[in-house]
C-alpha cells in the first residue's frame, strides 16, 4: 500500500449489493454449513443408540464412549489453528476454506459406513479428522473479512458472517431428528451435512476470492473502495517473516488472547453444563424441549445482528471511537453473562420460567462479542488477522476442553447447587478478568507491525521504535453502508 492512499478519497460503489456482499455471504453459509456438521454428532448419535422402525443399525455404546465420540471432534480441532492462519496470511484463504469444507462434507459421507463397518474408534477417527479440517476455517475466515471489510462496514460484515454458528446450531438441532426419525433413518443427518459442504464447495470455488485483486467478478470502483478503506494490502507471498516478536509483546495482541480464552471456557461451560445444572439441581429438563433448548442460540443470533448495527451506527456517526465501541460491546458480553450466570446459581427448584429466561438472556447477550474482540485481531492487523486468530483460536479451543474438565473435577455431587456454585465461579471469574484485561490493554488502531515494509525496517529514535503512518481512512458518512 502506498502512502498517498491516506490522504485517498473513494466513494462507496452506487450498487446496494456488491462483491465484497456475496463474499460475506459465502462465508456466512460456510459458518453455517460447518457448525451444524460439529452438532451432527450430538443429535445423530442418540438416533444410533436408540432402536428405530427402519431396520438402521442400532449400536451398544456405552455412555463413556458416547462422551468419547462427542468429544472427539476437539481433539483435532486445535492442532492446525496457528499453521492455517500463518498460511492464510500469506497465500490467501481461498483455498484454506475450500479444502476445509471439502474435506468435512467427504468425511461426513463417510461416518456411516465406518460406526457400520469399523465402530465407533472409525467414528472418532472421523470427527478427529472433521475437527482437523474445520480447525482451517475460522483463522482463514478473519483473514479473508481482513481483506474484504471496509472498517465502516466490519462490524456488520464480520457478525453476520461469523452468526451463521448460531444459525447453523438451531438449524441442526431442528433438522436432525426429523431427519433421523424418517425413513431415511439416523444416515440421513450426515449425508446431507455432507453434501450441503460438497455444494458449497462448489459455489465457492466459482465465486470465492482471497481478495479484492484477485476476484474475477469484482467491479474496478469496489476493488479500489475496499482496498483503500481495509486497511490491508495484497497478498505478498515473498519470503517475509512474520513479526512474532512484535506481536506477542504487544499488549493488545494478549488482550484479545485473554478475552478469547474467558470466552472459551465461560460459554462452553454455559452450553455443555447448564442443562445437567438444570436438570440435576433444578428439576428442569431442557434437553427434552426442542424449542426450550434451541431459544438461547436464537436470541443470540437475532441480538447480534442488533449489537452489530449498533456498534457501526454509533461508530459511523462519531459517537463513539472504534476502540470504545468494542470495550462497551465486550462488556456487554462478558459482564453481562457473568451476572446472570451469577442470578442462575442462586435459583430455587422448579424456576423453569425464570430459569429459561436467565439462560436465554445469559447467551443472548454474549452475541455481542462479535462486535468486540472478535473483530479486534483485524482492527490491529488486517495483514496478520488470519495468524492472530489461529494463536487466540488455538488457546480458545484449549480452554473449551477445559471446562467439561473443571466441573468434572470441582463438582463432586451433581444434585447440590453449593457445588455446582465453585464451577460457574470459575467461569464468571474468567469473564471478568478476561474483560478487565480486555478493555485496559486493547487498541481500536492498526499497528505499525501490520505493514510489511514497517516488519522488515523500524526505524528507531531516541531509543524509541518511530511508527509508520497507518494507510486508512474512515469513510464519510456518506460513503457508508452495508
């Protein structure tokens, strides 16, 4: 990127609907598509384990080795985040996406035939596998909106990407067991998981752009519109190093960490443990209420859409800057959740009203993360986005194995509230310093590491590193829109 594009003006495109909207589109679907094959298993392996009317398969499987397939998927999962965003920063996501959707719609198709011909060891060596491919998506998904996101749209574009999790879950949870109680039985739920990957695969690989240069649909005035405003250059594949020294001593960089592992462990707790909470403490059964168990993923894909708008909104119209945008709207949350999960705790037997309503509010509310730290890997560094959110996705992914652990390890009796208290403790603990850490330490401004020229030379002055200009501008009001 040159300097003179600082002082750059470029309006936005006259079309309502753009390349950079189909890109985003793209994306949201693969977020979509991805997420509802991770439930797949939950839903489908009830189905193998319970007789049918269609001659299907019906497998022994002890409750140890049901939690052994559930979990499986995580093992995996983990290993390739930081290698994928490393490659996605240099080479583009294009085909990091491509390959990961590929291979999970593959082995989808193959779940089956293996818990039929080999047991359920073939059918976590599947989900290892899907959790390794999928463990692709998300750093090359922030490197890909690094590239396409004007800074006066991200917030939009990077929530309704990254809300088709939500999405995808409530669609699966309604969609499987339908799916499985028919006569196409319980093989059903993979083979369509697995060829909606395959076709959007296809859609990708035709549409589908690393960049705005490298798009053979784009328009001239959109391409220089976004790369003006982006903040993030070209892909440059020559052997330049990446800046891990200046990254992790950055302090901004370990707020983002730290918020993305409270996040991990204070929300995984809330989806894998709250219903036994209910159930062993409360008397509420609320995986036997499809609707009841579907509501908090929906009112956090509907409040973060709101929060989303918000956040630009406010940002546009120079009521807040960028970084007070993300500290209120990580507040929101990580605090928010926290005290509800707090109220949660404290509720007597039989609430299941209020118990619903505290649980769809406490998950409803942690939509607004995606307008908060989410967004903060390519606020620092639309260049490294992709390798920022492979390190912080890596530890996220470590902390979500965490907490099914920690209350197996705190929890000594599943019917006394007083220890199930010391487990949700640890994970309001998390929001809290997580957030705390969070707002004390993040930037809403790019770094002077995310220029490729900067990483190669600093110049330094009285013992000082001088920073580079940062080649953005935010766009008038006039320019902005979604």
């Amino acid at each position: 990127m040159v300097e003179c594009m600082q002082e750059e003006i470029v309006a936005k495109p006259d079309k309502a609907v753009g390349m950079r909207h189909v890109i985003a589109f793209l994306l949201f679907l693969a977020t979509t598509v991805s997420y509802a094959t991770r439930v797949t298993m939950s839903v489908g392996i009830v189905a193998m384990t319970t007789s049918n009317d269609y001659g299907y398969p019906v497998f022994q499987w002890e409750r140890s080795i049901q939690d052994t397939i559930l979990s499986s998927f995580f093992w995996g999962y983990a290993v390739l985040q930081i290698p994928a965003g490393m490659v996605a920063g240099r080479f583009g996501g294009k085909y990091l996406v491509l390959g990961a959707m590929t291979c999970t719609g593959v082995v989808n198709l193959l779940v089956p035939i293996a818990a039929i011909h080999s047991g359920w060891a073939a059918v976590c060596a599947c989900r290892v596998a899907i959790g390794l491919t999928q463990g692709l998506l998300y750093p090359s998904l922030h490197g890909l909106l690094g590239h396409w996101a004007p800074v006066s749209e991200r917030s939009r574009l990077g929530t309704f990407v990254y809300a088709g999790a939500q999405l995808g879950t409530i669609i699966e949870m309604m969609t499987s067991g339908v799916l499985a109680a028919s006569p196409w039985g319980w093989p059903s739920v993979f083979y369509v998981a697995g060829v909606t990957c395959l076709t959007w695969a296809v859609l990708w690989l035709i549409l589908g752009a690393s960049t705005p240069g490298t798009s053979k649909w784009i328009s001239k005035e959109e391409r220089k519109y976004i790369e003006v405003n982006a903040g993030s250059d070209e892909l440059n594949t020559n052997n330049i190093p990446l800046p891990w020294k200046r990254i992790l001593t950055s302090l901004p960089f370990w707020a983002i960490l730290f918020a993305h592992c409270g996040q991990s462990l204070g929300f995984w707790t809330l989806l894998t443990e709250l219903p036994s909470y209910m159930s062993n403490v409360l008397d509420v059964n609320i995986k036997h209420n499809g609707l009841l168990s579907a509501l908090p993923y929906i009112a956090m894909y509907i409040l973060s859409f709101v929060f989303s708008w918000l956040a630009d909104f406010l940002v546009n119209k120079n009521v807040l800057s960028l970084v007070s945008s993300r500290k209120i709207f990580n507040t929101v949350a990580f605090w928010g959740p926290a005290a509800a999960l707090l109220g949660l705790s404290y509720l007597p037997a039989n609430s299941l009203t209020l118990a619903v309503v505290i649980l769809t509010i406490t998950v409803g509310l942690n939509g607004a993360h995606y307008v908060g730290f989410m967004l903060s890997h390519i606020d620092l560094s639309p260049n490294f986005a992709s390798t920022l959110m492979g390190i912080t996705n890596c530890s996220g992914a470590i902390f979500s194995l965490m907490a099914p652990l920690t209350v197996s390890v705190v929890v000594k009796d599943e019917t006394q509230a007083s220890e199930w208290r010391k487990a949700f403790f640890i994970s309001i603990a998390m929001y809290f310093l997580g957030n705390l850490f969070y707002i004390l330490f993040i930037s809403g401004d790019i770094q002077d590491w995310n220029d490729s020229e900067t990483n190669q030379e600093v110049g330094v002055e009285n013992g000082t590193a001088k920073k580079r200009p940062v080649n953005i501008r935010r766009p008038s009001i006039g320019e902005q829109g979604f």
